[in-house]
C-alpha cells in the first residue's frame, strides 16, 4: 500500500503516524479525525482517545490513505514502533552533542537529523527524537526545539546524575542493613549483638559510605544536607533520637557507651589533638624555660584529689602576731610568652574547658603543658601569679596585692591526708582551715548560699559492653574541701574587686538574681538545696562585673584554674599583662567581640560534662535495678500530676506520677522507690512504685 511522507510543517491530517508524551513516555499513534485542533487517535495498546494537536511531539509521519481496519492500524504502528526502537539503539547521543555544541545554543529536529543523515525518514526522525529527549543530561526539549547544553552543564549533570544513582543503590542496600541490624540486635535495650548474629555487611563501597553517614549523623543528628537519605535509609526501624549511634554501635564501628556528646561537641578526646602543634608547643616550652628566675621563700602546699595532675593553686599561710592572717595564693601561669591567636590558642579556646569524667580526665592544654611545664608541681620551680592578703583575727581583707614571680611547691597534698591533718591540728591546715571557716560565715552573712553534699565517686571497672559502674564510699572530706573552696572564692573574688576599682576588664561571672533576706545558708537536706536552687538562676560570663547570688559577692571573676578553663586563662593574661606592662592585653570591646564565642564554647563543652555524669549515674542504676530493689530518696517537690524525689547517695531527681504517693505525703519525707525502665541514653526513668517507710519496703 502506497504511502506519503509528508514535511515536519505539514498538519497531521487522519492517517499520520504521530507521537505524544505520556508519563513522561514516548507514545506512538494514528491520527482519524482532527476537529478544531483536537485529534481523535488510534493509540499502540487499540484504543482510542482524544488528544489536543498541541500535544503531539514535532515530528509526525508517515501519513496512510484512510479508512484503515483495526487490524491495519495496529499493524502498522507495530511495524513503526519495532522500528524506531531499533533505530534509537544505533544512534551514538554523545556523537551527537560532541557535534552540536559549541555551534548552536539550541536546534530543531530536522537540524539534528541532518546530521546523520542525507534524507531522514519519519522513522529515523522519531527514533533520533526519542533519543534526544532521553539524553536529559546533554539535551533539554524545549518544544519545537531542543536545548544543547555547554560542556561546564553537562558534567555538573552527569555528576549529578551518578550521585543520584549511588544515592538509590546506597538506599536500597542500606536500608535492609539497618533493618536486619536493628533486628539482630533486639532494638535499643538491648544494643549488644554477638559477632555471630550480625547480617551481612552490604558491598564495601556501601558499607564506607554507610560509616560515614552514622558518623556523621552521630556528630549533627539533624543535619540537613543528609536528611533526606537519612530517612531513606531508616524507613524499616523505629523512629529513635539516637538511631545513628546505636547502628554504629550495633555495627562495630564505635564501642558501646560511647560518648557520643565529645563529637556533638567538636572536644577531641585524650591528647593526640597536640600533636599538630608540636611547634608552637615547642616555643612555648623554650620561652618558659629562658624566663626561670629565683623562686620565692614561702612555704607552699597545693590540696587536690590523688589523681590530680593539672595543679593550677597552692597556698603559704602563716599567723600575724595579733592573730591575723598572712596568705598567700599561687596560680599557676601559664601564659607565659603565650602564641596568642595562633592556631594553637585558637584550639585550645575550641576546648574551652578541662573534662573530668568516669571515663577519664581530658584536660584543655596540651599535656606537656598543663599535666608539666606549668602544673605547680612539688619541689619543681614553676611560674606563678601571686595574691599577697592581709586578713584580721575575723578573716576580714585588710589588703591584696598581686605579684608575679616564681615558686616551688613544697609539697602536693591530698583530700584525704589533709582532712586528718586538720583534725590533728597540724599547721598551716589547721589554721587554713579555720580561715576558711570564718571567710564562709562572712560570705553566709552577705546572703550567700552553700550547699553541702558529698559528691557521689562512679569508677568504671572494665570496658564496652562489659563495662560495670560501681559506686564507691569514700571517707569524706568536708574540712579540706571547705579550705580549697573557700580560698578559691576569696582570689577570684578580690582580684575582680581589685579589677574593678582599676578598671581593669575581666571576664565576669555574675548571678544577678535577688534572694530573700535571711536566704544565705549551709544547706544539706536534698529538699533544701532543691528548693533553693529554684530561686537561683544560672550564672552567666559577661564583661560587667555584677552580683553573684549564691556567692554572696558584688563581683566574681574566675581565674584560679587558668590550666582548666580558658576563661580563667584570658582572665590571669589580663591580670600578668597588667602587672608587667602597665595595662592589660585585651580591651573591654576585644572582650565583647570574644565573648559569644566563649560562651558558646563554655556552654556546649560544660554539657558534655553534666550530661555524660548523669548518664553514668543512670547507667549504675540501670546496672544495680531489679524488679524488688528499692532506692532511698527523698521528696522534694510536687505539682498538680508529679512527684520530684532526690536519691541523695547518688544525686540524682526523679520524677514520678504523683499518683503512686497515695494521699500520704510530705515535702522531705523518706520513700522508697521501686524502678522500672531506665534508659541512660535518653535520660529516662520509670518509677513503677513508690513506698513511704523502710517497713514497708521490706514488706
């Protein structure tokens, strides 16, 4: 049968072969009635269906005599659909583009086709148009013409267009990992799998793209830019705030009890971070040592805990002939031909701050600088900022005056050893005790608040999965602690004072907050010390020096442990520039411009500190619970719905519904509670019962 080949301008009348999109698919057609540009169409699977003529893709052909039987019709678009697709297989798109661009932005269909060849039939046109529109990455189909992207576009889209594949297949192969892991493992109670019940890792190229991803996850949980694949990924296991670390944690690929915290945090853990800056370090070391001069004659003792490595304070005491005292602080300096705003001091204001955690101490200088080069270890001379006081027999502050020289520590004294010291009426502690004493009355009497609790001492025993959480008793040491505390506030509050009436700037530690008369105190009952750290707000690092609530000061200004937190370090570095060259480094606008930063240092490296201690704390009870043990505490607190209980051996609040009290309760009476679930990762505790006497528990 005979048949015309109409031009591309030419209308497709009834009987042109033509060709529509369709879900995004290229679908082949014959036309039998056109009517006010509305085509009735004979389509590939037999039917018929009606279709705008601006529809139809611009190519169209051949045109066959009509009428057509059914089976005509279908013949003939099998024949040109059988084709096309075999000539859309021998067409090479990227001879194509490397022949198109660069010479035109965009062309018609009978351009490309020209190309290839001398008189292109309605078969060879479509077959190159269906090419072109598949090619989106080189050709975009902007009817009647197709786009020809430059080379810069169609490499972006290639990237593009790969990553998106290495996207699906890390979806698909991950996410049945996760799920099968996240099985294997019994879900998050349960997070410790045998070798022996892992699944099968997914291809290596996944797997190292799946580490990164947990990783990654684990450091910013709601990162953005992963968001999507992340809940690709995880569409088969239950929604859970620690999903990435307790796959990683599952998988191997970081130990069980993580702290996951120090990588939100930015902290690098242990020292290896300094190995960077071994240089700078090195000069520091230099300088330090070229600086030695004679040390002076006191007598002083520093008073830590027996791990105590980073000394920053020690103390020389004697008695005046009418009774007073003469004492004499020493800080640690270790600014000394200090590489400021280095990359090393850059680091170092990053950490912000020393950890000290059941894990182990992570401390803020380089270890050879804080554990060594200035660490006011015994019999060793070291660097110093000196506080000369002068105090009458009641402990009140005649004078201070700072200096700067160099000590030698007489001796590195303990908690522990310091206490029987005191209680045998051995000197200087004896008397420093007693100094102590009088300056905590004084600073009761201005309103302060003083809690007094012993701190619950959590050793770790063991490691990973097995790792085991016991409390340890220790002998307390109320006597020596009150001396080390007390002698802290006095230096850092008298040298803000001192600041202050120089107009020196400092960074401030204030709690503007206003008591009620008759508020200052030494609380020890838990229902206390909760009541009155209600009223109490935090406190906060400013640059105007302003009341300090709980202190019971007009002005307070951290610098007595410039070894473990750098803004006690700026502070000594205001006060030693000060001293040595008349004026201090930094003004009070270079402070303003440092302080978001510090503060936001401070803050998210002091909630690693308070977040990870009550995880263990939890850890331990999750550890010691069972389902007919049950803990001391102390109420301290109750709303409409709830009950708040202080356990004051291992200081930690928990909530109850506060329908488990009964009728029968009173604010500091002593209950038992019975625990549930305890859930150490995400801070939770399940009171399943409460009992309000010790009879009763054991009944």
């Amino acid at each position: 049968m005979s048949h015309s080949q109409p031009s591309l301008s030419s209308p497709p009348g009834p009987g042109s072969v033509v060709e529509y999109l369709q879900d995004n698919q290229v679908n082949l057609a014959v036309v039998l009635e056109e009517q006010g540009g509305r085509l009735r169409l004979f389509t590939q699977r037999g039917r018929e269906m009606n279709l705008p003529a601006n529809r139809l893709l611009p190519w169209h052909g051949p045109r066959y005599p009509q009428p057509a039987t059914r089976a005509e019709l279908e013949e003939r678009l099998s024949r040109h659909l059988e084709q096309r697709a075999a000539l859309a297989e021998s067409i090479e798109i990227m001879e194509i583009w490397n022949l198109a661009q660069g010479e035109m932005d965009a062309a018609p269909l009978e351009w490309f086709a020209d190309l290839l060849w001398d008189d292109p039939d309605p078969d060879q046109r479509s077959a190159l148009g269906r090419v072109l529109l598949t090619a989106k990455t080189h050709f975009k189909f902007q009817p009647p013409t197709f786009l020809i992207y430059p080379e810069a576009t169609v490499l972006a889209r290639l990237a593009e267009q790969e990553a998106a594949r290495e996207q699906r297949e890390l979806v698909s192969a991950g996410q049945d990992f996760f799920h099968l892991l996240w099985k294997s493992c019994g879900g998050p109670s349960s997070f410790t799998p045998s070798p022996q019940s892992l699944p099968a890792p997914p291809p290596e190229s996944a797997a190292v793209r799946l580490r990164e991803l947990l990783l990654r996850r684990i450091r910013h949980p709601e990162d953005p830019d992963t968001g999507d694949l992340w809940r690709d990924l995880t569409k088969r296991i239950p929604e859970h705030p620690q999903q990435a670390l307790l796959l990683a944690q599952a998988w191997g690929i970081v130990p069980a009890h993580y702290n996951h915290l120090l990588d939100q945090a930015g902290y690098d853990w242990q020292d290896a971070w300094s190995k960077k800056f071994a240089t700078q370090i090195h000069l520091v070391q230099a300088a330090a040592a070229s600086q030695a001069t004679p040390v002076t004659s006191e007598r002083f003792f520093s008073v830590d805990s027996p791990s105590t490595r980073d000394i920053d304070d020690a103390f020389a005491l004697e008695r005046t002939p009418e009774q007073g005292f003469r004492l004499t602080l020493a800080i640690a300096r270790p600014c000394l031909e200090w590489p400021w705003l280095s990359e090393l001091d850059q680091a170092i204001s990053q950490r912000a701050s020393s950890l000290y955690l059941p894990e182990g101490d992570c401390h803020m200088l380089p270890e050879c600088l804080g554990l060594d080069l200035f660490s006011l270890r015994q019999a060793i001379d070291r660097p110093a900022l000196l506080l000369d006081f002068d105090l009458d027999a009641e402990a009140g502050v005649r004078s201070v005056t700072p200096r700067l020289d160099w000590i030698r520590v007489h001796a590195n004294t303990h908690y522990e050893q310091v206490e029987t010291d005191i209680v045998t009426g051995r000197e200087p502690f004896a008397s420093a005790h007693a100094l102590a004493g009088m300056l905590r009355d004084h600073r009761i009497a201005s309103n302060a608040v003083v809690f007094d609790q012993p701190d619950p001492n959590l050793k770790l025993i063991g490691s990973g999965a097995q790792t085991r959480v016991v409390l340890e008793n220790k002998a307390p040491t109320p006597r020596a602690q009150l001396l080390v505390s007390e002698f802290m506030v006095l230096a850092n509050t008298q040298l803000a004072m001192w600041a202050r009436g120089r107009e020196i700037p400092l960074l401030f530690r204030t709690q503007n907050v206003a008591l009620p008369p008759g508020a200052g105190g030494c609380y020890t009952r838990p229902e206390d010390m909760y009541r009155m750290s209600r009223m109490l707000a935090n406190a906060v690092v400013q640059t105007k020096p302003a009341l300090h609530a709980s202190l019971g000061v007009t002005a307070y200004a951290s610098i007595t442990s410039p070894l473990r937190r750098y803004v006690d370090f700026i502070n000594l570095a205001q006060v030693v520039t000060t001293l040595e060259q008349g004026a201090p480094r930094l003004s009070k606008r270079d402070l303003d411009a440092g302080l978001p930063l510090w503060r936001a240092r401070l803050e998210a490296v002091g909630r690693v500190q308070r977040t990870r201690s009550r995880y263990w704390k939890l850890e331990y009870l999750r550890q010691q619970s069972d389902k007919t043990k049950f803990w001391d505490a102390v109420l301290v607190d109750e709303t409409p719905t709830q009950a708040v209980f202080s356990l004051p051996t291992e200081q930690v609040l928990v909530r109850a519904p506060k329908r488990l009290l009964g009728d029968k309760f009173l604010i500091g009476g002593n209950f038992g509670l019975r625990l549930g679930r305890v859930d150490p990762l995400l801070n939770e505790i399940k009171v399943v019962e409460v009992v309000d006497d010790q009879t009763e528990k054991k009944e």
